[in-house]
C-alpha cells in the first residue's frame, strides 16, 4: 500500500471514530419525540378539504362580525381569534370611532369589554349611550333602558394610568373565563407599561406584548382591539398609514388588522367648505384574512356623537 492509500485509510478511519463519537452521545428518545411531534403536524391536503369547502360555501372573507354602516359589510369583518390595531394622529377620534363600533357589536350579540386607561368608565358608557340613542340628553327613563340593555353585553375594566402589560394579559384571560367575553379592547399601548420607540425605530418589549396578544386571540377566540398612536405628523391632512404607528415597527406586522382613524380637520375649521365633503377616514389598509383595503368615508353627528354612512343621515335609537 502506497504512503497516499495509508493516509486515505487513516483519514477514513478518524471520521469513522468521530461518527461513532457523535452517535454515543445523541439523546435518542428526544429525537425521536420530536420526529414524532414533526410528523404530526405534516399533513395532506385531503386533510383539509372540509375547511377548505367550508370557506367557498360560507364566504369566509365574508365570516365574522359587522361595522355598524351596512356599506362596510361586504369589504370589514371582525373575526374571532384576531387583534386590529385602531391609530391615528392625537385627537383624530380613535376611542370615539370605536366605542360606535363596540356599540354596533354589541347589537350584533357580541359580549365586550374596554379597558381604557386614558378615560374613566363613566365618561365611556355616557358616550355609548349617547351614540346609541341618538341624542345629547336622554331621559332617565332611555338610560334606565340602555343600561338594562347594555348589562351581561359589556364590561369595564375600571383602571386609569399605565398598567402592566402583563396586568392586561392575565384581564383578557379572566373575562374571557368568566364573562364569556368576545371582543377586548385596550385603549391604549402607550398605557401599557411598555416605553416607547428606541433609537432604531424598533421596540423589543412592544413587540413581545403585541406577539403575545396574538397568541391570546388565538387562545380564547377573542377578537382584541389594541389602539395605538401615530407619529405627529407636519401636516395633519396627510392620511395615516400603518407604517406611521408609534413605536415598534413590528406592531403593524404583527397584527391581523389595521384600521386608520383620520379626522377632517381642514373642514372643520372651513366655513364654506362642501357639506358633501366626509368629516371622517377609516383607513383600513391591512386585513388579513379578508380581500378589501380601502377608506371608509364617515359623517359626523355633533348631537349624538355618532358617525353616519352618509352627509345628513338621520339618526336615531338604536334600542
């Protein structure tokens, strides 16, 4: 054997023995429950031919809760399982936009709850109950009746000032639990214990907690509605976006839905400006599991405090 065949020989030898090493010192059983775990999460797609005849049957695009403007119906749907982040410059009428929209859920059966940390229970339902019955001064005899209406449909989690992201985390949980509570709402992430954008224009702790909120949706079927800021902008007529929101620019990654909020200042403060003229935006420009991205035009109802599809849409009770 030649002095080039020997080294071959002993090079395969080493490897042999190296192999031999590495094989001795493999944990067996926990690879192979892993290869057992990975096997059962591939599957074949006749797996999934009732779902998929499902989703073609009902639409499921179409699936979940309603908007309270019937234009909205066949483009935005809240489904189970999912978070929507509501944003906006400071001012522009997230909470109030929402809370409309928390009403138009509740009518639709749906059991809610909002924790705002930024206004008082109070103040929240006076609003609520104002947008539902259409005007600025009900009878003690109307709020008696919202109020017998409103119960085992909507619930308050009575905290202001900033809270723990984790306190949020384990209030979802409870009245998931024990109220049967389908759609959450937590107004805002500013309040959430979690410090605001870092000097790279990223966020590990918000980003953490939206993750985490996902992985809650999903556990308990609850719809969750985080509200969020946007970042100031020089000029306020620009429309948001969802690459605007404070903070983590993980947040609109992370999140099934994004819905703008933008209100029309300009025309506000115009004396001659067009009545035809929307007074509100809702900017939807991400869903998810739905087909539609678009804006939502509103109008503003001073007296009741509620949006309409519509430049002088009537309004009225609701109950």
């Amino acid at each position: 054997m030649s002095s080039y065949d020997k080294a071959v020989a002993q090079l395969d030898e080493m490897r042999e023995q190296r192999k031999n090493m590495r094989v001795a010192n493999i944990d067996f059983e926990q690879y192979m429950q892993a290869r057992e775990a990975d096997r059962a999460s591939v599957k074949s797609p006749m797996d999934y031919q009732d779902d998929v005849t499902e989703f073609f049957s009902s639409g499921a695009s179409l699936s979940g809760r309603t908007m309270p403007w019937d234009k909205t119906h066949s483009t935005v749907r809240f489904r189970p399982a999912e978070v929507s982040c509501w944003h906006g410059y400071n001012g522009h009428g997230k909470s109030q936009v929402l809370g409309q929209v928390i009403g138009g859920l509740m009518q639709q059966g749906e059991k809610c709850c909002i924790a705002s940390f930024e206004m008082h229970p109070y103040r929240t339902l006076a609003r609520m109950l104002r947008q539902t019955v259409g005007n600025s001064a009900p009878s003690e005899q109307i709020i008696s009746k919202y109020f017998s209406w409103a119960n085992n449909k909507l619930w308050l989690y009575d905290q202001q000032g900033t809270v723990s992201g984790e306190r949020v985390i384990a209030v979802i949980y409870y009245v998931c639990e024990t109220y049967g509570v389908t759609q959450f709402v937590i107004d805002s992430l500013m309040k959430c214990g979690i410090d605001g954008e870092s000097s790279h224009g990223t966020n590990t702790a918000q980003k953490r907690f939206v993750d985490k909120l996902c992985a809650v949706a999903k556990e308990t079927n609850c719809h969750i509605h985080l509200v969020a800021h946007d970042k100031k902008p020089d000029d306020e007529s620009t429309k948001p976006h969802k690459y605007m929101i404070s903070g983590s620019s993980d947040i609109s990654n992370q999140v099934d839905n994004c819905f703008g909020i933008w209100r029309n200042k300009r025309k506000e403060h115009d004396t001659d400006a067009n009545e035809s003229e929307e007074d509100c935006l809702i900017i939807c420009d991400k869903q998810r599991n739905g087909e539609w991205e678009g804006h939502i035009k509103l109008w503003f109802d001073n007296d009741s405090q509620r949006y309409t599809a519509a430049a002088r849409e009537k309004v009225w009770s609701l109950l």
